[in-house]
C-alpha cells in the first residue's frame, strides 16, 4: 500500500490535497519520498517562516526537547518567560496568552473583548464586526467570525454576536458601529479573501470611530505578522497600534503555536480560570520561537524582507499573463489575465515549485529567509507555465 492510500484509508478527507508525500527539507527547499526536489514559495502556508530545519532553529528544539518537553501551565518555565518578554518588546504591546494555533488565538481575542466590555458596561455589548471577505479561523466561533457565506454551512447553529461590514467602506462601518459592539476585529491583509490590503483611510477610520466608542480593535496577524510584510506586524505599515493582536503561523517557525497579545488596556482582562490551553506556550514551541524572534525582530532583517517583496513584484509585472500584483512584502497575490490560479498551482508542483492560492489569485508565501537564486529559479518555473 502506497503512503497516498495508507493516508486515504486512515484520515478523514478535509483538505483537497495534491499527490506529493513529502519527506524531508532544507532550506527553502522540500523533498518528495521519491527524492524530487521543490522549490517553495509556499512555507507551509506562510509558517516555516525560516525555511526548512534551519541549523540554528533546529539546535535549539533539540536542545529544548532534551531538557523539558512540556509541563503543566500550573508551573513556570523559563523558556515561556523569556519568549514572552521577547514577543510582546518586537510587538509594541503589553502581555501574551499562548496557545497553538491562529483560532485559538483569535478565540481568545473574541472572549477578551467581550469580557472586557461586560465588566466595564455589563450585558448587552457584545456584538464584534468583522469585515466581508475577512478569515479568522475553523473553529464554530471563529468560523462565525469569518465574513464569507461560504464558510457559514452545514454546522448550525453558528455563535451569534458579529455583524459583516464592506471592507474599505467607510459610512457601512458607522452605520453599524452602534452601542452593541464591543470590537472591531480585522485583518490589514485580507490573506484566504485574496490578498487585498485595506485602504489606509479605512484602517484610519476604525482608529478613529472606535477610540470614541471605547470599542476594541483586534488586529488579526495570523498570517500577515511575524516578519511577513517587512515589518514585524502589517499593522506597522498602517501607523496603528490595536488593542489586541493575534498571531501564529511563522511564529515558531513551523511547530504549532499561537498567541494573543494585549496592550496595557486590556492587559488582566482574562484571569484565573477564565481561559486556558494545556499545550499553550509549550516550552519546544517556544524554543523555537525565540529563534524566529533573533530574525524576525532584527530591523535589517525586515527590511530585506521588504527588500525581496519589491524584487518578486519587479520580475512579476514583467510576466506578461500577470494582470496585477496585491499585498505586501512577501505576501503576494497573483492575478492572472486567462488562466487558473488553481490549475496553475498544479502546474507549478509538476515542475518542481510549491505555490499557493487564495480565490482566483496565485498566492506567494515563501520563506522569509529566500536567497535572490532560489527566487530567480523559482520565477523561471512560474514564468514558463503562464507562458
């Protein structure tokens, strides 16, 4: 029995997977169990941040996994404390719950809001907008949460409590932002909606409406954070600072760990027995997260980041089939004049490059460590197919 049909056979089908059983990685590149070779501009969906078994990474999980593996939130360890105190200084903000994965984080946002707006003005102020076309995560609530019909099936009844509005529309924001919200909850980036940044004006907005209100703002960085637009946070480019953030993905560097971080306002918020995660901020992810942090914290790493976004949208715009190019840094959305996005992919993985897709865009993002080589080589793939 071959691995594709040993997996079929014993795990439930919930991702439309392709034919590729991968094996082993260095690098920005990953191995197939018959030793083909992929260049990825994919990063597990923006998540080995640092490409595949980074050295350094790598020691240091190995390190950790020798020492301690896990243990009851009950005790302290030093690795979480020296990951907080490291994660909330790169981030601007106040404190941190982890947990392991971007809903669980985003979970946390939404219970942090609601009680934050119960103790101070009681029942009733619990409503949360979020944004037509946003993603916030698989989970019943976090699905609720998600601004896309297509995600509001099968699973009834949904958590009540959110309210959609037009991103980029100004007047649907204030036509709804009444006394029954409690936060405004967003991504800059709209990733799985297409890779659409909103307005400036639109995010100058949510600012400016919901510091009047008392309203929270909850910026979700899930996969926007981390390094990944060239600045530490989306938010960054923005000129904002939210009450809360969430983040996970390229955290740890590919092992599962989320977090939601807190400015001084609603910082004790969530106390003692209020929330929880028996795996949260377990001490291998964390280890691996302060290895991100030396690079994702460092200003001159970001700004090469920055620096390779600018160079996939030069050589891109001179594809002739790429319609437009979306996003920031290296988190790119592809548009294309006449083929699929998804065929395209498939394509792509034929000839040795792993790319990504977000609606009817070719969607790139690849580790934030990629050499201008492994760029070129993998553009030639990419060229050559949309030719």
């Amino acid at each position: 029995m071959s691995t594709i049909e040993k997996f079929n056979e014993h795990v439930m089908p919930t991702y439309g997977r392709y034919d590729l059983v991968m094996d082993s990685g260095s690098g920005e590149t990953a191995t197939d169990e018959n030793g083909k070779k992929y260049i990825d501009f994919g990063s597990g969906i923006g998540t080995n941040s640092l490409g595949y078994c980074n050295s350094e990474w790598a020691d240091a999980v190995c390190e950790q996994v020798r020492k301690i593996q896990h243990t009851s939130n009950y005790y302290y360890t030093k690795v979480q404390a020296d990951f907080a105190a490291k994660l909330t200084e790169v981030a601007g903000m106040e404190k941190v719950f982890f947990g392991n994965s971007g809903a669980e984080a985003n979970e946390c946002a939404i219970k942090i809001a609601r009680k934050y707006s119960f103790d101070k003005y009681g029942k009733g102020r619990h409503n949360i907008i979020t944004l037509v076309n946003s993603f916030h995560g698989r989970t019943i609530t976090t699905l609720s949460a998600t601004g896309q019909d297509v995600f509001h099936n099968y699973f009834f009844p949904f958590t009540e409590g959110f309210i959609f509005v037009k991103a980029n529309d100004i007047d649907d924001l204030k036509a709804k932002l009444d006394d029954t919200v409690c936060a405004v909850m967003f991504e800059h980036i709209q990733g799985e909606g297409g890779v659409n940044a909103l307005d400036k004006a639109f995010v100058d907005a949510i600012y400016e409406l919901t510091a009047k209100k008392d309203v929270l703002t909850i910026a979700d960085e899930v996969q926007t954070g981390i390094g990944r637009t060239g600045k530490f946070l989306a938010g960054d480019h923005f000129g904002h600072k939210p009450d809360i953030v969430t983040l996970a993905k390229g955290i740890a560097g590919g092992l599962p760990m989320g977090a939601c971080l807190t400015g001084k306002k609603c910082a004790d918020v969530l106390t003692s027995g209020t929330h929880g995660s028996t795996f949260g901020g377990n001490p291998v992810c964390c280890a691996g997260g302060l290895k991100v942090l030396e690079k994702a914290g460092d200003p001159a790493f970001l700004a090469e980041v920055a620096k390779k976004g600018e160079y996939f949208r030069t050589k891109l715009s001179e594809i002739p089939e790429v319609d437009g190019i979306s996003g920031i840094g290296l988190m790119i959305g592809i548009s294309l004049k006449s083929k699929d996005a998804k065929e395209v992919a498939k394509a792509c993985l034929d000839n040795g490059l792993l790319v990504l897709t977000a609606k009817d865009k070719v969607r790139l993002l690849p580790p934030l460590t990629i050499s201008y080589e492994e760029i070129d080589a993998g553009l030639k793939i990419l060229a050559d197919i949309l030719k």
